[in-house]
C-alpha cells in the first residue's frame, strides 16, 4: 500500500481535502444531528452526552487536526464545488478488532456522514466513490 495520505480529489460537483481546524465545528455540528449520529458514532449513550459541548470537544479535534496532514491518515472534509460549503466527511481507516487492536493495516474501514439537508442527492454516494478509487487505484490497497 502506498501511503500518500489526503491528496485533494475532485469530482463533478464535489471537492475533498484534508481536514483543518476551519471546519471541524460545521462537522461536529452535523455530527451533532441525531439522524447523523445514530449510525456514526458507536460510543455509548453516557459517553455520547459528553460530545454534546463544542468548548469540551475542540480540544480532540485539535489534537487529530495535528497529523491529518500524514501519509498515514486518510480522513477528508466534503465541499461542494458551486458554494465551497463543508457538507461533510468521510474516512478509509484501519481496521480494529473488538478490542480496538488493529491486525492488518492493509484492511480498511470507510465511513462518511453527510449533513441531511444534503442527503438525496448523491453526494454521499459521489464522495465515497472517489475516496474508493483513490484508495484502490493510487494508494493499491
């Protein structure tokens, strides 16, 4: 596997770019929407409450902000292309057992979420597609 981290891709109506501090609130905010979070984040409920406050949660994401710049990390903010708006994220991670040891750094997760007034229109769908052909076609996972 080639480990070129979060190259720019663009595709018809959409730019993704390696995150920065610029706009991880507009995604904790999306996060934050119910109908996002309820298939994304796996915590559990009582953890889950503490991700509600953005002045206790910029401090992780100014921590994972300082490496999503690595070879190693593939993790993009989404825009759309006609407004520059940040609409959401996606990711290819590794793998992790059950108890969150990673066996094969060449066994991928992908997730993304979308913010729901975006949703129908195949953003998501048009995003993931282009993650997935960057990974297997320049990164040959």
């Amino acid at each position: 596997m080639k480990f070129l981290g979060s190259k720019t891709i663009e595709t018809d109506r959409l730019i993704l770019k390696a995150q920065t501090m610029n706009e991880q609130k507009r995604l904790w905010e999306i996060l934050m929407i119910p109908d996002v979070n309820k298939y994304f984040l796996t915590v559990s409920p009582k953890f889950r409450e503490k991700l509600k406050d953005w002045s206790k949660q910029k401090a992780f994401y100014e921590e994972d902000i300082k490496y999503a710049n690595d070879n190693n990390v593939f993790k993009w903010s989404v825009f759309l292309k006609d407004t520059g708006e940040c609409i959401g994220r996606l990711s290819c991670h590794e793998g992790h057992d059950e108890d969150e040891n990673i066996n094969d750094s060449s066994i991928r997760g992908v997730g993304w979420i979308i913010d729901p007034k975006y949703q129908g229109n195949g953003y998501g769908t048009e995003a993931a597609k282009a993650m997935i052909d960057f990974m297997f076609l320049e990164c040959e996972i």
